[in-house]
C-alpha cells in the first residue's frame, strides 16, 4: 500500500462518503422518499400475505403462495441507522424497525448466510421464507451501548432487533455482520475512543456477543482497502488481519463469508475467498478461505439448489428508500425469480410446477 492511498481511504471513511458503494445509483433517493414502506396489500403485490396464520411451531405469519425451495433469498444491506440521510447508506431507526415488521408479517424469518450454504434453511418451518441481513462498515449506529456493556442503546440496530424479538421470539438472532476491526470515524468493531459514546475497550466485547447470540461474523478487510488497487500481497495481509482481529474476540471462530468494499474485486479473483499472509514481525501465517463473497449490488441471486449459483458472487441489496418494498414484491410474483418458500421437510425440495417447468437458471440472472 502506499500511505497517500491509505490516507484517501480512511478519509473518505471518516467523511462518510466511502461505505460499500460500486457507484451505482439506489433504486430510489432515499430523500425523496419519507413515508415509510408499507407491504402492498396481497392483490396488488402478487399476494403472499396471510396475516395471523402462524406456521406450526413458527408463531407468526406465513407466506400465502405455495411452498418453493427453488426460489431465490434476498440478501440486504445495511450501512449506518440513523436519522439524518445523507445518501443510500443511512437507514433512519424508525424506517429500519418498518423493515423488520415488514419483512416479519410477509413470512420472512432472518437466517445467517452459513446457514443457506450448509442447509439448515431446509429445516425452515413450512411458508417461511429465509432473509439474510447483512450489515457492513461496523458502524457504532448497528451496535452501541449507553454507558456500559449492560446497557444496549434502543436505537442502533442490535437495540431494535432485541426489542423486536420481545414481541416476535420466532424472529431469530440471525443476521451477518461484515466488520471493520481498524477504519477510522468509529467504523473499528462498532465504535472506539469515544466516538458516539463508544469505548475502545467494548469493541471485542460487543463482536463477542454478537457470536454468542448466534449472529454471523463476516470479513469486511482491515480497514475498508479498495483490493482492486493492490498487489496480491497487500490483499492477503488486509484479509488475513481482518480475521485475526475477529480471532481475538473469539478465539476459534470460523468466518463463512467476506463482502468486497465497494464491491471491488482484487486483480486476482480468488484471494477474495482464498489465501494467506505471513506476519512478517512474528512468522506466524494466517490462511482464510471464506464460503461466501457479498458483493454490494443486484438481483437476488442466492439458492444453492439454483443451477449456476456461485457463493463468490452473492448478490446484495442496499436498502434505501423503498428498495425493501420493491424488491419483496417482485419476489411475490410466481415464476422463476419468486422467493425461497419453504415446505417444512427438510428431507425434499419444493419446486411449484410454474417454477420446474420454467428454466431455474434465469432465476440466477440479475
Ligand atoms: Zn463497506
């Protein structure tokens, strides 16, 4: 790395300006868009509503369409959850918990993206549909504390999510977290040096929880570094760190997955999932190889029963303005590209006549 690059990196973080954008434009501005999204009613949005009809041992409502295990999961991305929006990377805290609701009375439980890859979503009860969350940039705005460790702040994510599941225990603790261990603004495992009330000292204590509450740890790199712009050494060691860092919170840890910053690729494809660095003032060598690539923009594209599903290049949705809406609504309509329902057997895989007689693998294409 040089330092002037380092330098424009970590400022552009600390300007807020960085986050995981591609440049690609939100579906909608989310300063255009105030009220907040509400589900379309069944008829207009392709059903998939049935409010109050609770699935066996789920408790909660469930999906009206039938059972497809062909169907594809969306996978959203949250950055900073705050009032003031700036751009597609601010989420305001009321907007966030209508998402929770929204997704909940659609029949959307949370699950981690391990969990897609390795099958356990087949154990889904029946009309569950599985949603992967995935926060990136380790914001002290998705997880913060008032004061002290026992004492969780309501309005970032983590607050939000356990009041919700006070109201909804089948919603799980389930979401992925893609975190900066060392960024700049505070964007260092959820906050340091007194940054939002943050203390350097929660940091671990905070990525720990997150593990011992059953939600995903997820490499985001050390310091949010662009891998497109350096040599295939510099890739590994940003990589490797960012795992050795999750490491020290939770000796052992195994990370599944990794998410581009920016969505950049480095030259070298594979090192994105694959690779190792020597520590050159100790000589210990870290390897990682991740499961799982979040990449920061398009269609839904995530069912491992889906021919050509590649787990390097998952699909995200950055969720601004009505994006949630939008996307969940295309995802109703039935056919090839309507989403994962499940059919509570986790020994055979539901494919609805529409979807097997169409070609699964145009559901895979953004
Ligand atoms: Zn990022």
């Amino acid at each position: 790395m040089t330092p002037g690059a380092r330098r424009l990196a970590l400022t552009a973080l600390a300007l807020g300006a960085l986050a995981c954008s591609n440049g690609r434009t939100a579906p909608v501005d989310a300063r255009a868009s105030g009220a907040s999204a509400q589900p379309a009613p069944a008829a207009e949005s392709g059903a998939a509503l049935e409010g109050g009809s609770a699935a066996p041992g789920a408790g909660g409502p469930t999906a009206a369409l039938p059972p497809n295990e062909m169907g594809v999961i969306p996978v959203l991305e949250y950055h900073i959850i705050q009032d003031k929006v700036f751009d597609e990377f601010e989420r305001p805290p009321a907007r966030f918990a209508q998402d929770l609701e929204d997704l909940y009375r659609r029949g959307y439980r949370p699950v981690n993206m391990s969990e897609v890859l390795d099958g356990k979503i087949q154990s889904l009860p029946k009309g569950v549909s599985p949603v992967v969350f995935t926060f990136d940039d380790a914001a002290p705005s998705q997880f913060a504390y008032v004061g002290s460790p026992a004492s969780v702040d309501p309005k970032s994510a983590i607050g939000m999510w356990l009041e919700f599941q006070k109201r909804h225990p089948d919603w799980g603790s389930r979401a992925v977290f893609c975190m900066l261990p060392a960024a700049s603004a505070g964007h260092a495992f959820f906050g340091d040096k007194g940054i939002a009330g943050q203390q350097t000292a929660w940091r671990l204590i905070k990525v720990k929880w997150l593990a011992d509450h059953g939600f995903e740890l997820c490499d985001h790199t050390l310091w949010h570094a662009r891998l497109d712009k350096y040599p295939d050494t510099f890739v590994q060691e940003q990589l490797a760190r960012g795992q050795m860092a999750i490491d020290s919170a939770v000796p052992g840890y195994k990370v599944h997955s990794m998410a581009l910053p920016l969505g950049m690729w480095p030259k070298n494809k594979p090192l994105a999932w694959q690779g190792s660095w020597t520590n050159p003032k100790t000589g210990q060598t870290i390897s990682y190889h991740f499961d799982a690539v979040f990449e920061v923009s398009g269609n839904p594209n995530v069912n491992p029963h889906l021919p050509g599903f590649d787990p390097h290049r998952v699909h995200r949705q950055i969720m601004s303005g009505n994006a949630l809406e939008a996307t969940l609504n295309r995802l109703d309509k039935p056919g090839p590209g309507s989403r994962y329902i499940s059919d509570g057997d986790p020994k055979t895989v539901a494919k609805p006549a529409a979807v097997a007689q169409a070609a699964p693998a145009g559901a895979a294409k953004p």
